[in-house]
C-alpha cells in the first residue's frame, strides 16, 4: 500500500528553494563550504538542496549508524568517514530527520574536534516533541508530528526512499 501523503513534492519543492536562498545568503562570504550528506536518508534532499544553493561548493559524505536505545549511551559508530579534511572550512550538515536527537549530536561532536570554521545544521524534516539531546538547528524543512514517515530518501527497513514524497505508511 502506498504511503499516505504527509508532505507533497510540491511543498517540499517550494521549501528546498526558500531554504537554499536563505543558505546561500548565508554562506555568501564562504570560499570553503562542504555540504556533509548523512547517508543514507539524505540523499534524495541533499541533491535536490544543493542545486537551490547558488554558491562554490563541494559536497561529501558520511554513514553513522547507532546502536542501543534513546539512552545517553547510545553509540554512534562511523561506517564511512568523509573523504576530505573539514580543518577551517565552513561545513553544512544535511540530515533526513532529527528524531531523539541522539545521532545527530554525536555526528556534531565528531565534526567538531575536527576544528572547521564554521558547522551549520540542515534537516528536512523535525520531530521535536520527541528529543533528548539539544541541537541547535539552523535550517529545517519542516516540523512534523510523532507517526514514522518515509519516503524521499526516508525509509522503513530500507523500503519507500524512492517515494517522492513524505508520507506515513500504515506498518511503520
Ligand atoms: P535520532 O538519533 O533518534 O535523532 O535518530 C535519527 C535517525 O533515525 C534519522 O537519521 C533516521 O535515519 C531515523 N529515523 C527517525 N525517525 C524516523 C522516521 O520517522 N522515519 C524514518 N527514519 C527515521
Ligand atoms: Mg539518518
């Protein structure tokens, strides 16, 4: 069965263009911007965003996965690591969906030591009734309830990421 629509292509269109001016005009001032992808619920949005952003940059990315439940111990392992150097570069974080907020701040602490000039946080798509750890989000698509979505580039065991739109699927 598909996926009801949550979120149409249109919308999300329309947001990946408000949301690439407002990076853009940003990043203005930048000659290093990385675009850091979290693979692998990202890449549908990060392609589509990247191409609203009207700047020099290059993209590279990075696959974490986590282990354990919504705890503070919750580890965070790095399965790829990101290609280049982010030393005194201004890095974009581009992530699917903040859920717990576990992951994305552990990937924030990771990048972090690496000393870049600047780290600055992208998600499609927000849960926040359902965080844990604090996160200074600078760009979200939108905020949406506490029901499992998937869809662009969103999955249910590896399913559904080629759905163009978000939606909720009955068995998540
Ligand atoms: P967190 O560490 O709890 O914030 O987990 C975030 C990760 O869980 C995301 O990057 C997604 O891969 C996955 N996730 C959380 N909620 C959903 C959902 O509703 N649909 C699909 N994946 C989800
Ligand atoms: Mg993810």
């Amino acid at each position: 069965m598909q996926p009801k629509v949550l979120i149409s292509e249109e919308q999300i269109r329309y947001r990946n263009i408000e949301m690439g001016k407002e990076i853009s005009r940003d990043f203005s001032q930048t000659k290093d911007l990385i675009v850091v992808g979290l693979l692998k619920g990202s890449f549908i949005f990060m392609s589509d965003l990247v191409r609203e952003i009207k700047l020099p940059l290059k993209v590279d990315f990075m696959t974490v996965s986590s282990y354990g439940n919504d705890t503070v111990n919750k580890e965070v392992r790095i399965i790829k690591d990101l290609d280049e150097s982010i030393l005194d570069k201004d890095v974009l974080i581009v992530e699917d969906i903040i859920d717990s907020g576990y992951t994305l701040s552990k990937v924030i602490q990771i990048l972090k030591s690496r000393n870049p000039r600047n780290l600055k946080i992208c998600t499609l798509l927000d849960k926040p009734s359902r965080r844990k750890a604090q996160i200074d989000v600078d760009y979200c698509g939108f905020e949406v309830p506490d029901e499992f979505v998937v869809g662009y580039g969103l999955d249910y065991a590896q399913l559904y990421r080629n759905i163009p739109y978000v939606g909720i699927t009955e068995i998540g």
